[in-house]
C-alpha cells in the first residue's frame, strides 16, 4: 500500500524502528485489556455454543483478536438479564444514574488515547479523528449524567376545577441497542447513555467489524459500578438469527438502531408486532449547497470537514456538492488542490488523514459509483480508484460536472469521494438538493442571513449546517427525515425516547 506520493522515513540512528516497536507494544496491550467474552448478567463468559469470529484490521487485512460469537440462546440469555434487573434499575434514583455515568466519563477521558487507538486499529481511521471520536462519545456519558435528574413532569388543575392533572415519565423498559461499524464508541454511548439515565436496562450488539470497542466500553462501565443486567453484551456474525428473537420477544420495548435503510426497515416490520418504541437512524444523501455569495475559504474548509471525516464512512458526510455555477470552477480547482494533498495510510501512521474503507464491499461500491459517474460525462479531477493492498484503501477523488442520472447523486458513497455538481438558481438548488429520499443533513454556504434562513425552511432534512461542515453535538438532537429514520439521539430531546408518559386525573383536594 503507497502512502499517496509521501516519503517514508529513513530510520536515521535506528529512531524509526524504536518508535514502530512502540506503537506495537501500545497496540498489543490496548487489544489484550479488551474483554473478548459475552457480558450477561454481570459476567464475562464463552459463547453458549463456544464459538468465535475474527475481529481483522480494515489497513492490512489481519486478524487483531478472536472473541466470543453469540447464538441464539446466547441471546436470550442476555435479555433475560436485562429484564431481571429492569425493576431495580428502574427504582434506582436518578442521581445515582446519572453519577454513575459521570463515573464512566472521567474513566474514559483519562484513557482516550487507549479508546482511540482500539478503533483505529479495528475501524481504519485516523488516531486525530478517534481522538476526536473518544471526546464526543464520551460527551453523551456527561451531557445524559446532568440529564438524568432532570427528568420531570407536570401538576395543575385541569380546565374544569374538578381535579388535578398529574403528568409522569417512566422508564419504557428493557430496551435493545444495535450500533453501526462507522463510529464504535460515540453510537455505543449515544444509546447507553440516555438509556440508563431513563432508568431503562439494555441489551447492545454491536456491529461485526468493529466490536472491541464496545467490549471495552462495557468493561469500563463495569469499571464505574454498573450494576449486573443492567448493560447486556452481544458480539455475534449472525446478526439477524440473533436479534430476531430479542425483537419479537414481549418483555422488549424498546428498539434503537443505526445503520442502513434497507435493514432498518426490515427491523421496523419485526417491531411493529410487539408495537415497540424505535428509534430508527438510517442513511443519508447530504447535498453541500455552495451560492454565489458563500466564503469559499470558508466552503473548501467545510467541504473537507463534511466529505473526508472518517474517510467519508458517515452517515452525515456530504454525498452531493451542488456548486453555483459561477464558482464551480473556483471551487473544484481549490477543493481538488486539497485533496491531492491527503495522504493515505494506516491511521497510526503520523500525518495520514485517510485511512482504509472498512472492507472489499465498501471499495468496490466507490470504484462502481466513480466509474458510472465517468461514463456519463463526469470530469475525474483526481483520484478515482482503489490503491493496491494490503488493506482496503480507495484513493481520495473529486469528480466534477457530474450528470443527471449517475448513481452517485442517488446512492450513498460512504467513501472517499466528492462529487460536484452545478447549480444555476436558488430554486434549482433547492429541488437538486431535495431530490432525494434521504433527508438527514444538510449543509448551505451563503453570506446572505435571508438566503440562509431561507434554506432553513426549505431544505427537507432533520439536520442543517449552515456555514459549518460539522453538525454533531451531544447537547443538539441528531436525526432526519423521510427515509433516514425516526426519532432523535442527544439533546433534551434523546432522553424522551426512552421515557413513557403517564398522565393520573386526581380529585379536587379541595372538593
């Protein structure tokens, strides 16, 4: 694997080789603290049927560890469990909730680096973005630590002057959390986080490819003195047989995934039997709106931001760059000039900023998505194609004058690529960036306050950022429209999704 036209080191007196022996000590040591069990019940054990799964690193394609593969019964187990310490944990005062998740954010700030580097090595992305992972996800540990005593619920006489209205929110119970591969830390604690601030127990499965950080989050949640029950933990490569059941099983409430629309619909059919509580975040096709008025400083900074974050592997990354077409040119020939100078290597690696694609599939989808594109008419400004492995790396690529019809303007890249497209009006801007069935994020460059409030209204997306390529914040409610899902994660608004509403008529007291 090149590393994009850099130079190696040459190992002047030997410092090279004693800091590569370093980052393998650091490496081995951060892989062999990660639990590589079940965790059910408050106990660390084998898979009911002993089997294992390979957990590989996406840069050079090996095997990092071998942990625990659930079953089916596995699985059970591990809702069982939840619902036995739903009651108590329920029962537990708020204050306690939330302080145990303050707990769990000073563990896991004070070891950032190790968090940091257990997902660069199983995730591919770059130690100053798993850095900058480790800071938001733990986020969510102390924005839903202060949230959970300020759960509340309102008392007054109803219209009438016959009673009084008694509103209270409850915990909706046992609830069952998947997370995606992309992010392993922040989407484990976006989910857990106002989960056992709610008083709910939970069952987690984290994605196949990228496990070892949830492992070790829920041994540092142990740590902190998480109850037994109360976080569940499967690890398994047989995701549906496995979560099938959970779902379909009565004493469940509660559903929360992230991942792709089509499973996430799939998993919504299996929900509604049991009439299940979702909160559902599934894929996005992100239009970066760039008018004639916008900061192009501004919106080349932004568009790196938006497009290259974790290497383009985001649900939130700007999939379409729709360009006025009086700084089009401007903009792809600064954007492209940016771009040439990433360098592509194994996230530890010093100054790499693109790391690999999570496997084969995720390459061979961007080579497809480029190679359509081309053949349309589209411009390759640079890039464009995968770099010879080990590993699954795909050359960061700018493809301009983009046309109608390419599936790259319909189809989630989540990869390295931006794709410029241009625009002639506001409106033409607007239905371009609408025409879409995702509506999760958004991003729109203007000077104009009108023109930007404007775009507040009319753009068909749960998420905006206006002059800024970066959305994410554990205190803003994350979610969308139409086909990117339901519900909100973060926020006052991500800790209602695992509240349920009670409303209690009283006689007048006064009567």
């Amino acid at each position: 694997m090149t590393d994009n036209g850099t130079n190696g080191d040459n190992g002047v007196n030997g410092v090279t080789s004693h800091i590569g022996e370093a980052r393998e000590d650091s490496e081995a040591r951060v892989l062999a603290n990660v639990p590589d069990g079940l965790f059910i019940g408050g106990q660390w054990r084998a898979a009911e049927n002993g089997a294992t799964l390979a957990v590989r690193d996406p840069a050079t394609g090996e095997v990092v560890k071998e942990i625990a593969d659930a079953s089916v019964a596995d699985g059970g187990a591990a809702l069982d469990a939840a619902c036995a310490a739903a009651a108590d944990w329920a029962a537990t005062p708020a204050r306690e909730r939330g302080e145990l998740l303050r707990r769990a954010f000073d563990l896991l700030t004070a070891r950032a680096d190790d968090f940091a580097l257990l997902m660069t090595i199983e995730m591919g992305k770059p130690l100053a973005e798993a850095r900058g992972e480790v800071t938001y996800g733990a986020e969510f540990l102390r924005w839903f630590s202060e949230e959970a005593p300020r759960i509340a619920g309102r008392y007054g006489a109803n219209p009438e002057g016959t009673g009084r209205v008694v509103v209270t929110q409850h915990p909706v119970g046992p609830c069952y959390l998947i997370t995606p591969w992309n992010f392993p830390l922040a989407m484990a604690t976006r989910k857990i986080a106002p989960a056992l601030a709610a008083g709910c127990t939970v069952v987690v499965k984290p994605a196949e490819l990228t496990p070892l950080t949830t492992l070790a989050f829920v041994a540092l949640l142990e740590e902190a003195g998480l109850p037994a029950g109360v976080v569940n933990v499967l690890t398994t490569s047989t995701s549906g047989a496995v979560s099938e059941p959970i779902i379909r099983d009565p004493r469940l409430r509660k559903l929360s995934f992230t991942g792709s629309t089509p499973v996430g619909q799939a998993l919504l059919r299996q929900a509604a039997d049991g009439v299940l509580r979702t909160s559902m975040e599934f894929g996005g096709n992100a239009p970066f709106v760039v008018f004639d008025d916008a900061d192009l400083d501004k919106a080349v900074a932004g568009a790196m931001a938006a497009k290259f974050r974790n290497i383009g592997q985001a649900c939130t990354a700007a999939n379409r760059f729709l360009v006025h077409r009086s700084v089009v040119a401007e903009f792809t020939e600064r954007v492209t000039a940016k771009v040439r100078e990433l360098r592509v290597g194994r996230g530890t690696q010093d100054g790499v900023a693109i790391g690999p694609l999570i496997d084969d599939r995720a390459v061979a989808k961007a080579t497809q998505l480029v190679e359509d594109a081309v053949s349309r008419g589209a411009t390759l400004h640079t890039g464009g194609s995968a770099i010879e492995g080990p590993g699954t790396f795909f050359a960061p690529t700018v493809v301009g004058d983009v046309r109608p019809g390419s599936e790259i303007l319909r189809e989630e890249i989540f990869g390295p690529v931006l794709a410029v497209v241009p625009f002639d009006t506001e409106d033409e801007a607007v239905r371009l960036a609408n025409d879409t069935e995702y509506g999760l994020v958004s991003y729109v460059y203007t000077e104009s306050l009108a023109r930007g409030q404007r775009m507040i209204e009319r753009l068909e997306t749960g998420m905006m950022g206006l002059n800024v390529g970066v959305v994410s914040n554990a205190a803003a409610p994350f979610g969308g429209w139409k086909f990117s899902g339901l519900g909100r994660e973060g926020g006052a608004e991500g800790i209602h999704e695992y509240l349920q509403t009670k409303y209690t008529l009283t006689a007048n007291p006064f009567a």
